[in-house]
C-alpha cells in the first residue's frame, strides 16, 4: 500500500509526525511511505522512507495558497492509495485528493477552533468569525475523509465516531531508561526544575520564572530547554531579575530529552487557562512522568485526573508565581516524597500511558483501509 504523509507546518523532526507515525507505519511489511514538506531542507532519504521537500513558503498566505498548489502536483505523482494529512489549511486539499479515488485521512493536533480564539496574529474582535467559519468548513470537509485521527479525548469527541480514532501522544518507551530508580548517573548537582518545549507568554514561563525569587532557598536552577515563538519574549525575560535563576538551554534533540529530564527534581507544565490548553494534553507532561520526576502542573479538571489517578505530582494556580513556589517548596522540603510520585508516574508510562500501546490503534485503522483498498470501496 502506497502512503503518502503530508504537512506543509510541521518540521520534519516532529515527534508525532515523523518519530511515532511515520516510523511505525514504514515499519510495516508491504507500507511504502513517504513524507511530503515544506521546510527548504531538500529531499531526504531515511532508512524506511523518503522525505520530498516542496520548499520554504514566505509567510502564513504563502504556505496556503502555493503550498496547496504544490502539495496537490507532488503527491498526485507519487499516486498514493491513502493521504494522511495533519495541517487543517488542507482540508480542501483533502477533500480534492478523495474525491480522486484516494483514502484521506485528517490528522487532527489541536481543538483548531477553540486555538483559534487564542491566536495573538489574529485581531481580537475577528477570532470568534473565524472560529464559526472554521468550524462550517470543517463540518462540510470530513465527510470526504476516510477517517480522523485525534490526538486528545477533547478533540476526539468533536467528530463522528464512525470515522474517528484516538491517538494520544504518549511516550516512545526507547527514549527514557526504565530502571527501577530511574535517572541519569550523572545528574548535576544542586536543585533544578525543568521545562520543555516551544516558550510562550501563554504557556506560562513567566509566571514560572516569578516564582524563583519567592523561593527561602534560592539554589534552584531552572532549565529552560525549547524555544522562543514571540518577538521580544526571550529579551522581558532577561531583563526580570530572576533571570539569574535560569539556565537557558535552548533546543534539544530527541535524544537528549531523557538526559535532559533526568537531571531535575520536577518538571513545570503551567499552561495559561486559554481555551486550548484547560482540555489539551502537552507532550511534556507525559515526558516528564516517564523520565521519573513529578510533575508540577495548571490544575485544571483533565489534569488533576490524570495528576491525581497517578499520584504523580502537584497541581497549582498557573496565574499565580506563589502557588508555583508552594509546590516547588513541596518537593523540597519533602524530596522522598516527591521521589515517590515521580516514580509512580514512570510506572503509569511503562505500564499503559506509552506510545507502544496506543499505536497499535493506528495499525489498526490502516489495516482497514487496506481491506477497504483491495475489496474495491
């Protein structure tokens, strides 16, 4: 079966993308996959499959209009059975390339409509309109679509539930050590707390990097790791005089992420409460329950379920830097105990909340559309 994966927005390091799906359905016998983008890097062979570039777009309207255009002529010549496509700008693509005779399937990573009302390039008073028109066009699109993929319980019940499947993002077991104590051997020393991944004001680092100087003990590190999205942001930080506090690392690699992780005492995920963070899932919390250290996290309802079912951290008001400091305090003053939550995490990761469990679903639906393919419908 002939697979084409296309995005014309994610870099072609994304995690979901590239190192969950895409290796996992080029590791099945018969699959040919290929990975189509739009990040200037050039063609690329990978063990498994190809990667095929359409170039750099200049801006968001270019990435629309050109990138459809070139998207629709390189994947038609690579003549796919199925089109598993992940950006919502292509959802007229897809509607096009089924209505070809090709499978589609609609990858879906966030509650676009509930993001949309967050989205700081979009003027204030014209984000509720593009919400709604969204929200039409949507529902016109997926009834072309073979299926959709959802990566959240939120963004799963949005759909019809004969075309839709769940597919959470948890941890690859292969990236973290499962050791009964987990860590790394060569942790640094001191106190530090990490947090990693894309850096926004709504994501809440600042209100993190506020609570360092509310701390009595003030030999704690912060490790910054990812990067800045918004102008500015990285020079307001440097300028608070907790800044001191921070060690800014910038982006790591995949493989660096366990290391990474596995030198700090907590991992911090304080979200903003904006309408698409309070039901969404950050990659970055599991990754912390599965390096073994406790989480410190918004305390919103899908969180504290998850937080509390597991025992696996601490929850706290993201608004507000002295909440944040509490929990910091918390794991301080009892670091048995929040050695014992950061381990219940690593267990929940071993044992169910992990990607070798969660994509057999994805198998499975792809093992559909093959029957599909050869009964002729």
């Amino acid at each position: 079966m002939n697979v084409v994966v296309l995005t014309t927005v994610h870099p072609r390091d994304d995690n979901r993308v590239f190192n969950k799906e895409i290796a996992g359905l080029s590791s099945v016998p018969g699959y040919n996959v290929s990975a189509v983008v739009a990040d200037g890097l050039g063609d690329e062979h990978r063990s498994k499959y190809n990667i095929i570039d359409l170039g750099a777009p200049d801006g968001r309207l270019s990435r629309f209009i050109s990138g459809n255009f070139k998207a629709f002529h390189r994947v038609k010549k690579l003549k796919p059975d199925v089109v598993h496509f992940h950006d919502p700008e292509l959802m007229f693509l897809g509607v096009i390339f089924s209505m070809l005779g090709m499978k589609v399937v609609f990858d879906v990573h966030e509650n676009v409509p509930a993001d949309i009302k967050d989205k700081y390039w979009i003027p204030g008073w014209l984000r509720g309109v593009v919400s709604l028109f969204y929200r039409i066009v949507e529902f016109m699109c997926v009834r072309f679509f073979s299926a959709i993929v959802a990566a959240t319980p939120d963004i799963y019940q949005r759909y019809p539930s004969k075309l839709v499947i769940l597919l959470q993002n948890y941890p690859r077991l292969e990236e973290f050590s499962f050791s009964d104590e987990g860590g790394s051997e060569d942790k640094p020393r001191g106190f530090s707390i990490a947090y990693l991944g894309a850096i926004t004001r709504i994501r809440g680092i600042d209100n993190i990097v506020r609570s360092l100087s509310l701390l009595s003990n003030k030999a704690v590190c912060f490790k910054l790791a990812g990067f800045f999205q918004e102008e500015g942001h990285q020079q307001d930080l440097e300028a608070m005089p907790e800044w001191k506090y921070v060690d800014f690392i910038g982006k790591v690699s995949r493989e660096e992420v366990g290391p990474f992780l596995a030198g700090a005492k907590a991992g911090v995920v304080t979200f903003l409460p904006a309408n698409n963070h309070i039901n969404a899932q950050p990659n970055k919390l599991f990754e912390y329950m599965a390096a073994g250290i406790p989480v410190i996290a918004s305390d919103f309802p899908l969180w504290r379920e998850l937080i509390e079912q597991h025992d696996c951290g601490y929850l706290v008001d993201p608004e507000s830097p002295e909440s944040i400091a509490g929990a910091i305090k918390a794991i301080q003053e009892n670091p048995d105990l929040a050695k014992t939550k950061g381990l219940n995490g690593k267990r929940a990761i071993q044992s169910e909340l992990n990607w070798e469990v969660e994509s057999k679903r994805l198998i499975d639906l792809y093992q559909g559309l093959e029957k599909q393919l050869v009964g002729g419908y």
